[in-house]
C-alpha cells in the first residue's frame, strides 16, 4: 500500500521533533502495516501486533524531543519492534495467558529446521544469475584481500596485469 | 523447548544476560519470517493501517489537550 505523501522521511522527522502530530501519523501510515505484519508472523496475535505497533509510535512521540542528531528511523522501529515481540512472549509466559498459542506458535519456530531457514539463501527469481554474482563477489574478495595484504593497496591486480603485459609486449 | 526454557531464555535476553549461543538462537528466530507472512487482501491492509493511525492520532490529540506536566530537569536539560 502505497502513502500519497511524498514528503521525505528526513523532513518528517525533523517535523515530528518539533512536536508535529501529522508528522507522526505520516510515519505510522508508512511503516505501521509492515511492523504489523512482522509481529503477526512472530506472535499471530492481532491484538498484540496492534498493541505493539501504537507502542513504538506512542514512545516515538513521548521522546520526540530527545531524538538524537543521527537518529536513523528504521534502525528505530527495527530495534524496538524486535525488542517488543521478545518482551510480549516473555510477558505472555511469566503471567501465563496464552501458553498454549506459545507453544503451538513460538516453540516450533526455534526448532533446529526452522531456524536454519533463515540462514537459506533469499531467492530472488534469478538464482542462477546470483550465483554468479555470489562467486565475482567471493573472487573479487579474495583477490582484493591477497592483493591488499602483500602489495601495495593503491595499485589494484587489474592495473598491474595491464602493466606487466605491456611490458612484455615492449620487450 | 518447553516454556520455562523459553521464559527463561527471554528473559536473560532482555535483561542482556543471555550467552552469545542463547542470544543468536533468539535474533535468529526474529530474522526468519519466511513462509509466516499471510496474503492479505488490499482492503483488509487499508482497514489495519487505519486502524493503527487512528489509535495513534487519538493519542496524540490526547496528550495535546492533557499535557503531562514536565519534571524540572527535563526543563532544565532542555534548555541546553
């Protein structure tokens, strides 16, 4: 879903830090679905999604005043949200309501095979072309890395191959 | 895992006491959402999001009319 507001997000938070409540509902119309439906998919709790997500936007605006000078949104609503889900499945378990959606929900996400799902490779509808892209990427590495450790680094492989073939050729 | 384990693995992760196994198995568990994301239609995202707007609009139109008296070293600090 796409926000009709094209203002960019900079001038939002610098509005939002003098106190400007559109501002933050701009932001919240922006990002508040998707860390909705990131809390779902951890907890399937639509209450608690909703509770969370109006959370982090409450405390936004709590400590709009207090934003540091480099305060990068999205580092923000990523930490907290992650922070948030841990606190609410903690929460759940010291008071005891909705064990049993815990261990029919949570549980198994911490099983050995779903957790090594995360560390699969993201397809991206060009597997093949990313392969490619993953070994340039590793060869590149690889020569920067013996390049950068036994010469000097100002000089790249590419120019001292196109240096010494030179010289052949003169020779 | 049973729930006291994981009662107490959050637990030591929030309060940031958790060992460095016990802490990756958790970030892992938060960065893996593949295959949980429902497909939902494009009103029902409209109705959540406005939904999720109005309660932060409400909030903000309330604290404007109650304004919560400041402690005197807020003031002070913010004066810096």
């Amino acid at each position: 879903m796409m926000s009709r507001n094209f203002t960019p997000e900079q001038d939002l938070i610098d509005k939002l830090s003098v106190g400007d409540g559109p501002a933050l509902e701009e932001l919240s119309r922006r990002y508040g679905y998707s860390l909705y439906s990131y809390c779902m998919a951890k907890l399937n709790s639509p209450e608690d999604a909703r509770r969370i997500v109006r959370n982090i936007f409450i405390s936004l605006w709590e400590n709009r005043d207090r934003l540091p000078e480099n305060f990068s949104l999205s580092v923000h609503l990523y930490t907290e949200v992650r922070k948030s889900i841990v606190q609410c499945v903690n929460n759940k378990l010291k008071t005891s309501t909705n064990i049993q959606s815990i261990e029919k929900q949570v549980i198994p996400g911490f099983s050995v095979r779903e957790l090594q799902k995360a560390k699969e490779f993201v397809h991206t509808g060009s597997e093949q072309k990313s392969k490619y892209y993953i070994s340039a990427v590793k060869n590149r590495d690889y020569e920067d890395q013996w390049w950068n450790k036994y010469f000097i680094p100002a000089i790249n492989l590419k120019g001292l191959k196109h240096g010494l073939k030179s010289m052949l050729n003169m020779w | 895992m049973t729930t006291e384990v994981l009662r107490e693995k959050t637990g030591r992760y929030l309060r940031g006491e958790s060992v460095p196994s016990e802490k990756r198995q958790i970030q892992t568990w938060l960065s893996c959402t593949k295959d949980k994301m429902e497909f939902i239609p494009a009103k029902e995202k409209e109705k959540i999001q406005t939904e999720i707007v109005a309660d932060i609009h409400a909030y903000i139109t309330y604290s404007e009319f109650n304004p919560e008296p400041k402690p005197w070293w807020r003031k002070f600090t913010a004066a810096f």
